[in-house]
C-alpha cells in the first residue's frame, strides 16, 4: 500500500469538485499539482514510474474507468 500527503489550498463552495492542491508521495521526491478532484484521483491512482499523460478533453470522464484495482 502507498502512503500519500494530500495538502489541499483551495476548494470552491459552490462546485465541491474544484479543488486546488498538491500531493506527496510518502518517500519519493517531488509533488504533483491537482487542479481539481479528477486530477487528484488520477494522482493517487498512477503507479510508480506511469506517466500517464492527459489526452484531449474527454480525459476525465475516462480516468476513473481507468483507476479500478485489478
């Protein structure tokens, strides 16, 4: 199991979605910045050395179909 540090900033009351943060990743360098819910669960999601990259604007409706434990 990993172990992340999630600081979120910033999140917009009136669509709960839009959240601005970073996350850590407990024993490696570097962050990685969030922009909102869907990029944080795609973060938290991505496997040691993935790098996944977004692809065009339908992406994010098909991130969470892609983040399911096998």
């Amino acid at each position: 199991m990993d172990s992340y540090v999630v600081r979120v900033y910033r999140q917009e009351t009136d669509n709960p979605r839009k959240l601005v943060g970073v996350v850590e990743e407990v024993g490696v360098k570097g962050k990685k910045a969030f922009t909102d819910i869907d990029d944080l669960w795609e973060i938290l999601c991505a496997r040691k050395g993935d790098s996944r990259e977004k692809q065009g604007s339908g992406a994010k409706e098909n991130r969470a179909a892609k983040c399911v434990k096998k």
